[in-house]
C-alpha cells in the first residue's frame, strides 16, 4: 500500500510527488511514457519565473532527479483503470495491480488531429505532431505548421533554423499565440504566413508527404504548396478516459476540479492540464502539483488506515 499514486510523470505530477515525499509520504509516480510530459518537446521555456530561459527537456530532467532526491519512485505504468477499495483505491496499470490511499491525477494532455484523410498513415513519413523530436529530419527542405497558438509558433521558430522554408497556416486572421512569439516569428525571412487559411489535403509522392492543398476561407482560394514537412500544432485533448466513469468530467473531458484540485470523488485530486481550467501553462501546472500533492497528504493524515 503505497500513500499516494500520482498517475502522469509531467510537471504538475512530478511537482505533487515531490512536495508529497517531502512530508514524508511514501509516493509512486506511475508514467506510461518518458517522464517530463508536453514540456519536454518545447525548445526553450522563457516564462518561468527565475528560470529566464531553459530548454523543456532540461526542465523536466532537473524536476525529476529533484523528485527523485527527495524519495519519489517512478514506474514506467499506463494507468488504465481504478476503483474504490476500502479505504483508499486499487489501480490497475498496464502491468500490475496497485493501492493506494490517495490517488493525484496528472495525466496532461496529448495533442489535436486534423482528421484529413492519410493524416495518421503519413505519421513519420512527413506529418509529425513534434517540431523538436522530427525537426532535424527535414534539415533545408521547405515545411508547413498549422495552428496559431504559442506551440505553432515556437515550432515555426525551431524550424526556421532548419529549414529552407516554414509556411505558418492559420485558420484565422490573427494568432493565439503571445505577442513576443508573434513578432519573432514575423520578422524572419524564411516563415511565410497563410492566414485565413486550413488544410484541406495531404499530397503524397512515393508513399511520403509531398505537399498540402491549402483554401483561403475568405477568398475561397485554393493552392498548393510543396513540402515535404507537416508539423501539426492545433492544440490539445484530455487523456482522462480511465478515470471519466467515476469523476466529474465537463464536455471536452476535462476533469472537473477547481482551484483545490479536488475531484468529485474524494481522495483523488487533479492536477495540471487534464483539469478544466482557464490557463494550462507550466506554472500553472506546477502549482496545482503544489496544491494537489499537499491535499493528497492531507487526505492521507485525515483517514487513517
Ligand atoms: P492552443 O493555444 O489551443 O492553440 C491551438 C491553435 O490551433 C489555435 O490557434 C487554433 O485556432 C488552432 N486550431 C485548433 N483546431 C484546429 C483545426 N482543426 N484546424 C486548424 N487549426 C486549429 O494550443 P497550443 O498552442 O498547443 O498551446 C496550448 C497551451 O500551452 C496554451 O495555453 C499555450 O499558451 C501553452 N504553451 C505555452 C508555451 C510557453 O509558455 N512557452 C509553449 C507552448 C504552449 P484558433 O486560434 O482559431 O482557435
């Protein structure tokens, strides 16, 4: 029986861990995948308090050795299911059966398809959803990147030192993205701007991409432009489908908890992007870990075994 399993090895996980182990508490961070969660595919975080500028993946790196010091266990375990058992919960993951007397979900999210026809078959031959990881496969050839948010453009940015050309489509007129992205990705010569404008089809030669059919929606237009590089960053969906039984979720499977993390069962608190919230971004991912991983000890104090 471990005190607290906290499902998700990403920041909002790893943070609930650390500061759970560091009261004391006996923790188990069960993580399907490499540790470090969406952080680890961005270039350079620059907006995290005191850390003026820190590659995603040494983020993660550094938090988890810091967990770890501190007595937190790591499993490389897919949640897929849990329940209530006595006084606390059974989980099964991909490879064992586990109790715990709290339960910190931290699963984060995994990203948003197009849907287009071939989309999922092109996957590593020239659609990636991961500028960081497949950048470097398309060095001096000419690319696309869909979307308008921070992750589009900062992928935009990663590429344009790589690439020949990177072609920014947009469904909009305006980016999502923050302002400071925004203007670098502006002033550099080799990313050209699509706005108004989606993807409609995926052109393929010798069973790789070979471009894009792009429509303007405003002038109806529609063009081809040669690529051989799709990075598709159109945002995020929850990974909450074996807690959504027993938990409140609200329409787009988030789970339903407010600033105290707590779900609608007790002893299971949310933490990070998988809760509904209005900003996901690494500090606001880390301090729910905070607040999640204290309210799980808590929890534990309150109801001995
Ligand atoms: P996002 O902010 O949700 O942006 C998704 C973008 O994709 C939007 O521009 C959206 O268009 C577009 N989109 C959505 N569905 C589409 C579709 N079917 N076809 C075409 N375009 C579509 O997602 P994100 O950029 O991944 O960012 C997620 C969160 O992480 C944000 O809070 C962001 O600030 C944060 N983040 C932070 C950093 C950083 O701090 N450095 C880096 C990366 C991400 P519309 O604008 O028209 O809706």
């Amino acid at each position: 029986m471990t005190d607290i399993l906290v499902a998700g090895g990403g920041p909002a996980g790893l943070t609930a861990a650390l500061y759970a182990a560091r009261a004391g508490k006996s923790v188990v961070v069960l993580e399907g995948n490499a540790p470090g969660g969406q952080i680890n595919f961005s270039p350079l975080v620059e907006n995290y308090p005191g850390l003026p500028s820190i590659p995603g993946s040494q983020f993660s790196e550094d938090l988890l050795h810091q967990a770890e010091e501190l007595g937190v266990e790591l499993e490389y375990e897919s949640v897929t299911g849990f329940r209530t058992h006595g006084n606390g919960f059974q989980v099964t993951t991909d490879c064992a059966l586990r109790e715990c007397r709290a339960l910190v979900l931290a699963t984060g999210v995994q990203h948003r398809t197009l849907g287009l026809p071939g989309e999922e078959e092109l996957v590593g031959q020239g659609v990636s959803y991961c500028a960081v990881c497949d950048g470097p496969f398309y060095a001096g050839k000419a690319t696309a990147v869909v979307g308008g948010g921070d992750t589009a453009l900062q992928d935009a940015l990663f590429l344009s030192g790589i690439c020949s050309q990177v072609t920014l489509i947009h469904r909009r007129e305006e980016f999502r993205g923050t302002r400071r992205l925004v203007e670098q990705a502006l002033a550099r010569d080799n990313i050209v701007c699509e706005m108004d404008s989606t993807v409609e089809e995926l052109l393929t030669r010798e069973g790789g991409l070979s471009g894009v059919t792009v429509r303007n929606r405003i002038t109806g237009q529609a063009k081809q432009l040669e690529v051989e590089g799709l990075f598709i960053a159109v945002g995020q969906q929850p990974q909450n489908g074996p807690f959504s039984a027993l938990i409140a979720v609200d329409e787009d499977g988030y789970l339903l908890a407010g600033e105290d993390c707590k779900t609608s069962l007790p002893g299971v608190f949310a933490a990070g992007d998988c809760r509904s919230k209005g900003v996901r971004q690494l500090t606001t991912a880390v301090g729910d870990g905070a607040v999640a991983g204290l309210a799980a000890c808590r929890w534990v104090d309150e109801h001995p075994n």
